[in-house]
C-alpha cells in the first residue's frame, strides 16, 4: 500500500462523507463523474493499492473510449468466491457508476485493504 498516496489519505479518515467530498464529488458542481475523472481514480487506486487493486481493459466501446474494470481482491485470496458488479452499462445511468465506485471505495476501506485480509 501507497500509505503517502492521496487516496489512501482520503481512505484513512474515519468520515464516509469526507472521501464521498473528496473522491466522487467534482469541485465544479457537476453531479457526475465523467469518463476521465473515474479513469484517473482507478488509476490512483491501483497506484495507491498495488497487491490489492488491479485495472483492466475488455476492449473499447463504438465510440473508441477504453471499456475498463477494476479487480480487487486480497493477494493470495483469489481462489475465494466472487462478486461482480457493473455500471454505465445504458448512456443515462450515470448513478449506477457512482454506486459502484462508492461501493468499491467501502470494500477497500473496510475489507480487502485491512489487517484482517478480508477476500473482496
């Protein structure tokens, strides 16, 4: 772990809504992430997280934009059982992204990123 790494830092406080402000919120009062700003925080995230957090491209879309995902799971625990989740799948669901990414964050900062070595 990249325990200098701003998403660490963000991840180690004990408020929810404080790396809700600082990770899913834009500061120019778009609702919303856009494709660049959840592409640099997986990237981030794996910089931050390395052993634990992995990024990935299955292709690119019709319009030529990486279709990306992120694994996360302990090391040495990948013969656990699975969960899958997914968002962005129509143009217009732009909650189910932030969910995702919500939900995601709460694994690492409660599970898989913790002494208990917790399989995600």
């Amino acid at each position: 772990m990249n325990k200098s790494g701003s998403l660490y830092q963000a991840l180690e406080g004990n408020d929810e809504r404080e790396f809700i402000d600082t990770l899913l919120s834009r500061k120019d009062g778009l609702n919303h992430l856009l494709l660049t700003d959840i592409s640099k925080l997986l990237a981030n995230l794996q910089t931050d997280f390395p052993g634990y957090v992995k990024v990935g491209s299955i292709g690119q879309s019709g319009e030529g934009r990486p279709m990306e995902y992120l694994e996360l799971s302990a090391p040495g625990k990948a013969d656990k059982p699975a969960i899958f989740m997914t968002g962005a799948t129509h143009a217009r669901e732009m909650i189910s992204t932030s969910l995702n990414l919500f939900e995601m964050l709460k694994l690492i900062k409660y599970g898989a990123v913790d002494k208990r070595d917790k399989y995600v």
